[in-house]
C-alpha cells in the first residue's frame, strides 16, 4: 500500500505587504534562512523559509484571519534562550506545561499565527 514518506513544509498565511516582518521574525530571530520562491509563485507575494529540518511558507491571503489554533510546533535546542530573544524582540513566549516532560511554549508571529515551540 502506498503511505507518506515525510512532510515537505507548513504554510501559513500573512497580510500583503508583510514580507519584511516575516523575514525579521523568521529569519532574524528563529533563524530560518530565506529561499527564492520560483518566479512564477513570487508574483504572489509571500516569502518561504527553509533549513535542512524545517520548510516553513508564508502565502498572502487577501481577507487574512491568523491561525490561533492550527499551527507549526517547532522543535528548538534551547527553549530558554529563544524565549528570551523573542521576548526581548516584542514577541514574549506563553509557557505551556500541559504535557508532563515537555518543555514547550507558544509565541505569535508578527500576524498573529500560532507557533508552538518544543524543547527538543
């Protein structure tokens, strides 16, 4: 029987005109380098992230609404640390101890999306 094999990337969907706050808060503070989307797809907008672990979209949507529920849990090295740069940059993270031996939290993205972040 044919099954998945792995899941290719997340998209999330941001106000036109934020490419420049995706970028700040992908790339600048969670460290997602930048890929060229192929021509045909940048006419559209957006900005795609993608590191060897982790490809994360970013889609403009024209009656945009944040995810507040669905969302990206991201496996991270050193929660603490992040959850400081990432308050210090105006996105504080909400702990969440709901799962017995998980550190995890949540943090905002500049449109109000629902990140999860998980100690890895």
């Amino acid at each position: 029987m044919p099954g998945l094999v792995a899941l290719d990337h997340v998209q999330l969907a941001m106000p036109a005109g934020g490419e420049d706050a995706a970028r700040a808060f992908y790339t600048g503070l969670l460290g997602l380098p930048e890929v060229a989307k192929p021509p045909v797809l940048a006419a559209r907008g957006g900005c795609w992230f993608e590191s060897a672990a982790v490809k994360l979209h970013l889609g403009i949507e024209a009656d945009f609404r944040p995810a507040r529920k669905a969302h990206p849990a991201l496996l991270v090295d050193d929660l603490a640390a992040l959850g400081v740069l990432l308050g210090a940059a105006g996105h504080p993270v909400t702990p969440d101890d709901a799962l017995p031996g998980t550190a995890r939290g949540y943090v905002d993205d500049p449109f109000g999306n629902r990140i999860e972040l998980i100690q890895a």
